[in-house]
C-alpha cells in the first residue's frame, strides 16, 4: 500500500507544480507532467494487479464488496 500512496505523491506534486525557470519553462512543464501522468499510470496499473491477485483488500472498499 505505502507503494501506491508514494506513487500516488509524486503524481500529485508533478501534476500540479509549475515550473520556475523561465528560460526552461516548456521543456520543465513537459516532463513534470510526462513524469506525473507516467506514475499515475503506473499507480493505477499496480492496483489494478495487486488487486486482481487479492494483495490489497484495503481496495475492496472502492467496489463496494467490504461492508
């Protein structure tokens, strides 16, 4: 779980920062959100695996199956 939640920060803290450098600012705001967007990805697809395999019961809250 601390996998996904680690994974799940740096997709938060790339998506939404901004750049400083103005000389740099296209290329830095490119691969911050390539960087946010990848490790979201890669969240989203240890979840979906984990889950599949029974891993992560913390997850069944989400499909409605723990009461």
């Amino acid at each position: 779980m601390w996998i996904l939640a680690v994974f799940g920060m740096i997709c938060l803290v790339c998506i939404a920062g901004e750049p400083i450098n103005q000389d740099t600012w296209y290329r830095d705001f490119l691969i911050s959100k390539a960087t946010g967007f990848l490790s979201g990805y890669i969240t989203y697809r240890l979840a979906i695996y984990w889950e599949a395999k029974g891993i992560l019961p913390e997850l069944d809250f989400f499909k409605g199956g723990a009461k």
